[in-house]
C-alpha cells in the first residue's frame, strides 16, 4: 500500500473522529469543560456549590 493511501485513510479516521465527537459532545457537556477550566485545580462540585450559593442570595434579594 502506497504512503498516501495510508495516509489518506488516517486522515480520513481523524475527520470522523472529531466530527463524531462533536455530534456526541453536548452542550452541558461543553459547560462542564468550560467550567473545569475556570476551575482550574479547585474540584468542580466545590465550584458549582459557589455558584449555586451565590445564585440563591443574589435571587432572594
């Protein structure tokens, strides 16, 4: 087999592996990351406890 045909048909693999995956990957999921990166070392659960608390006060006001 050919240099390029192998190519090719990795290359090919690599496209449908992202699109697959942007088919699978949601938009919470998207969040979620988003969230882990504004994070960054903190546990996640702690910082949505955070968010949750503040969101509660600021909405009883």
């Amino acid at each position: 087999m050919k240099f390029r045909t192998k190519f090719a048909i990795f290359l090919a693999a690599v496209v449908l592996t992202f699109v697959g995956f942007n088919l699978i990957a949601f938009s919470p999921a998207v969040d979620l990351l988003k969230l882990g990166k504004k994070a960054g070392n903190e546990i996640i659960a702690n910082v949505l406890a955070k968010e949750e608390v503040i969101t509660k006060h600021s909405g009883s006001s």
